[in-house]
C-alpha cells in the first residue's frame, strides 16, 4: 500500500482510504468541446457507442474493455506507429496529429517517437511544442506558449492506485468490467518542461520544470537527479 519512486527506490506515500489527487480541481470539459471531439471522429468514418468515450473525455472511470473504447486505443496506436515510422507527407503528418489532438491551438508541433495512448483525450493552446520521445496518456490539459523538451512522461490514466480497487469485476450479465482511472494533468501558459520529466496523475504544473524530474500531485516537483 505505498509509492515508490526513483532508482534507487525511495517511499514517497502510503496509499490507503483517504488517498486522492487533485483531479476535481482541474478544468473539466465543455459539452461544445467534446461534440467537436465526436465529430472530428465522425468525419473519418468512426462511430458508435460513444458513452465510455465520454467518460474517458471527462475525466471519469471508464471500461477499457469496451468495444468502441479498444477500437479507439487500437486506432490511437496504429496512427502513432504511422506518424513515426511512415514515409508521410507534411500534409499526412498533420492529418495525423489532427486525429490524434482534435483540440490544439495554433503553432503546435510535435517531435518523432511519439506515444499516444487514446486519441482526443490531451488538448494543448497556441505555441505548443513537444519534443521527441513525448508518451502521453490520459486528460492532459497544456496552455499556451508551453515548451517541452525530449522523453517527457504524461501519465494521468491507469488501473486506481487504492490496492482495494484494483481488480476486474462482472456486470449482470456476467461480461468483464474493467475500470481504469483518469486522474488528469494540468499545465499553465507560459511554462518551459525539461527533458526527461514525468507527471503522476493529478498533477498541477505552474511553475517551470527543471530536466530529469518527477511531477506529483499538490504541485509537488522531485529532481530525480538530486534523490
């Protein structure tokens, strides 16, 4: 029932009952923005259920074994390997991103290596720029004017960090239920990230991040360097 983090490993919290993040707090979506979602998905021929999407969407527990949901996780894989590996054109790149990030700003670039877990779920403001090795799971929410350097690490989705809660259970009609969490990431305008930093979910990052750091939730920053 604890946290550890770091090489070698450190105890950072238990995790027990009253263990939260500070998921609530974050900007939630609007009906108008997850519409634009489903339609920017609708135009490439996607349909269908949509209710764990928009449960993905808005930061609420969803079932990962849904069928819609892994056929949106396949496809979010499937476009990664394509944006990275394929003899695209700019205009292909771009179609790509497009599907991958329907709501970003203008100026928003992004580097190779790119990992996407699901489609739709990260948005980003004016003059964004990620760089290479970017893995990005979950609700991120990233302002304007934000730069982020190479092998950064946005973690704001899996399994519950409470042990009680992490398990597959059955519906009535005896199919799987799996629940994954969202626990979202937050990003103010006007912020430099380093290289090689990761976010736990729940993060709230307001203040510049220096290279080879771990971001908790309270707007807590490790250097792991230093640990």
């Amino acid at each position: 029932n604890a946290l550890f983090i770091s090489y070698p490993a450190l105890l950072k919290t238990i995790i027990d009952k009253n263990y939260h993040s500070n998921k609530d707090n974050l900007t939630s979506r609007s009906n108008e923005e997850i519409e634009f979602i489903l339609e920017n998905l609708r135009k490439n021929n996607i349909d269908g259920d949509m209710t764990e999407y928009i449960k993905a969407l808005k930061g609420q527990d969803y079932n990962c074994l849904d069928p819609i949901m892994s056929k949106l996780l396949n496809l979010s894989h499937y476009l990664v390997d394509a944006y990275n590996h394929g003899n695209l054109s700019k205009d292909e790149e771009n179609r790509i991103l497009n599907l991958l990030f329907p709501v970003h700003g203008k100026n928003f670039k992004v580097g190779k290596g790119l990992f996407v877990e699901l489609l739709g779920a990260p948005r980003f403001g004016d003059n964004v720029t990620i760089g290479d090795n970017a893995f990005i799971a979950g609700n991120i929410s990233i302002g304007n004017n934000v730069h982020i350097g190479n092998n950064a690490c946005f973690s704001a989705i899996g399994h519950s960090l409470v042990p009680e809660q992490r398990h597959i259970v059955f519906n009535s009609d005896g199919s799987m239920f799996d629940k994954i969490i969202i626990g979202k990431i937050l990003i103010a305008s006007n912020i430099s990230i380093g290289n090689n930093v990761s976010f736990v979910p729940g993060s709230c990052v307001t203040e510049n991040i220096s290279n080879n750091s771990l971001v908790l939730p309270g707007d807590k920053v490790l250097n792991l360097e230093q640990q």
